[in-house]
C-alpha cells in the first residue's frame, strides 16, 4: 500500500484505477471508529483511499490544531490491514498554497450548534470536504453518524453542488461502556474518562423515555439534564433536540429526532448524539 502526498502522484494513482472508489476522510490517529468506516468501503468498493489530513482551517485560534494528535505511520499501518489501498496525505502547501482564497460553505445549517460555538468551523470542513471529493472523484464517500452536524452539512452540500458520489453514513462506534470512540479521549485522565460516561447515559435515557412513549422534547431534554446534574464533572455546552435533515429544533416528535450534545469533562469537550425513532443498537445494547 502506497502513502502519497502530491496530487500529481495522487491524480496519477486513480487514473490507474478500475471499477468503483471509495473515499475514508480522516484527520488521522485512527481509532476504531474510522476503521469501521475503512472495512466497511472495502466491503463496497473495489478500491479504498483514506485521506489523512489534519485540516488548520476548521480550527479556530483557540482550538487544539497543534496538538491535535498525529501518527501517520501507525494509521497507515492500521489502513493497511484493514484492506484499503491507498493512504492520501497531502501537506499544508498542498492543499492551501501560498494565497489561497476559495471557501465553500453552507449557509442556514452550519449556524446552530456546532457552528454557533464555533463559527468559523463548517467553512473549513465543506471546504477541505469539496478539495477531497475533486481531487479523489470516488464513488462514495464514508462519514460516521458521531458528528451528526458535520454529516448533515456535507450532505447539503453534496446535494446543492452536484457532486456525484453517494455519501454513506456509519453507525457510532462505541466502547463496551458506551463511551463513543474520538481522538479526543486520548486527552481524558482515568477520573475524566469514567465521567465521560455520562453522555452515553443521558442518550441512553433520552432513548427510554421516547421508547416508552415520550414525544415532547422539553421532558426529554429535561430528564437527559438530570442524568447529567448528577455527575459534577461533565459541564453541558449545549442539548439538542432537532429535525435530523434541517437541524431545527423540534417541540413535539413526530417521527425521527436528532438528539446531539457537547459536553466538557474537564477541559476536554466531547461530543455524541443518537436519533430518536431509529434503532441504535450500539447504544441500546452496550454493558453498563
């Protein structure tokens, strides 16, 4: 398995390729979850590229992109057994040259949540996003449902500029407490990281109160508040109860609800989400 970092050597590889391409976006120090994503293309397409790519312009000034943790030779490794072909590890200068200029974005979605705590963070995903789908062409693209937002968006912004893949979206991996994998658990201590369960128990009660019938989301968010007012090391950032598509918030269920948070466990802020009225089995069934 080769490890490129030129679109020139990039271009050169998927003109060499027959039958279909699936693309894995990462920003490397894989876990779990991205391999899932990996097995998953390899299983659907005859030839796999996963991008490592730590990308500087979704991070804002106060944000960890410099010690974002990176270990390309581990990733590739664990690429490598996982059966993709090929590892796209473009540099900085590759992707932004000198007076770079041209952003994608998405306008009405990108504006709540994530993107109300952090403004300027959907600009640099769409936009890196949109760089990898023209410079792999693949045939489908594989997203996992952890940041629910960031899926969204990329789906709008497939649909709105045509691009011609199909995006194919993964379940949360977990671990068997529940804890939903992330890069960011690297930065948990033993202390924090038992405190991190409380976001899969407050999904997990969100889950049980609409499987037992509940539909107005003021109660459900209510009881997901109480989970979390019993464990003084979690500081909730925001709760969430919204149309899964549209991200607008939601009074009463109807049929399907996205239940997303982002919570700090120290100095480390974490996210997860399920969708209420669609089966979550990694959820629903892990040990506790």
């Amino acid at each position: 398995m080769d490890i490129i970092n030129t679109l020139e050597d990039l271009r050169a590889a998927r003109k060499n390729m027959t039958g279909s391409v699936g693309l894995v976006p990462t920003m490397g120090f894989l876990h779990a979850g991205h391999i899932s994503l990996v097995k998953r293309a390899v299983s659907e397409c005859e030839n796999v590229i996963v991008s490592v790519f730590v990308n500087p312009t979704q991070f804002s000034p106060t944000e960890d992109f410099a010690s974002y943790p990176r270990d390309l030779e581990r990733d590739a490794a664990l690429v490598q057994e996982a059966g993709a072909n090929l590892v796209w590890a473009p540099t900085d200068q590759v992707m932004y040259p000198s007076e770079y200029q041209t952003y994608v974005s998405v306008e009405e979605i990108t504006k709540v949540l994530e993107g109300a705590m952090r403004p300027t963070h959907f600009r640099g995903v769409t936009t890196v996003v949109a760089k990898l789908f023209n410079a792999v062409r693949p045939d489908k693209a594989y997203f996992g449902q952890k940041d629910a937002q960031q899926v969204a968006v990329l789906s709008r912004m497939v649909r709105d500029l045509n691009f011609d893949l199909e995006m194919v979206i993964c379940p949360i991996v977990r671990e068997k407490d529940g804890l939903a994998l992330s890069s960011r658990n690297t930065y948990l201590d033993k202390s924090e990281r038992q405190s991190a369960l409380v976001l899969s128990r407050s999904l997990r009660k969100a889950r049980t109160a609409f499987l037992s019938g509940e539909r107005e989301t003021e109660k459900i968010r209510k009881s997901m508040e109480e989970v979390f007012a019993a464990e003084p090391a979690a500081r909730v950032q925001y709760i969430s109860i919204a149309d899964p598509s549209s991200l607008k918030e939601i009074e009463r269920i109807e049929s399907q609800a996205l239940v997303s948070m982002a919570v700090y466990v120290g100095k480390t802020r974490l996210i997860d989400n399920t969708i209420l009225g669609m089966a979550d089995p990694n959820l629903d069934g892990f040990d506790h």
